[in-house]
C-alpha cells in the first residue's frame, strides 16, 4: 500500500466482489483514483463487505440488498 495507487496507464480499476472489507487507505486510494478521472467497475454484495459497500455513498451510489434476476 506504499506504492503509488494505480499505474498511470491504467484503463479501468475492477473490483469483483471483495469477500472482505477493505482496508480505509484502499477505500481512499480508489477514491482519489475516481476523483482524477479514473474509471472503477465494483461488484459488491453488501452482506460480505458492508462497510466498504456503504462508503460507495462517496460516489452517490447506494448499495443495496437487492437481486438482479433474468
């Protein structure tokens, strides 16, 4: 987590379905990646990473304990 965020080539950060919460400074770093522009895709399930599921409210989005279905 000392090392710069993300490389500065780098498209899209994806974060598929941590089954862990993140850490604060891994929750800043992805913020301070979106505020400059960066692009994020996040997948998460509330129930396994409530805290880090609830800080997304930064980018004013909601997440919910909802289904998505066919």
């Amino acid at each position: 987590l000392e090392a710069p965020p993300t490389p500065a080539d780098c498209a899209v950060v994806v974060l598929p379905g941590p089954r862990q919460e993140l850490a604060a400074i891994e929750r800043d770093r992805l913020a301070q990646y979106v505020a400059a522009g960066g692009s994020l895709v996040a997948m998460l399930d509330p129930l396994a990473a409530p805290e880090t599921a609830a800080d997304f409210g930064r980018y004013g989005v909601k997440v919910g304990n909802d289904v998505v279905r066919q």
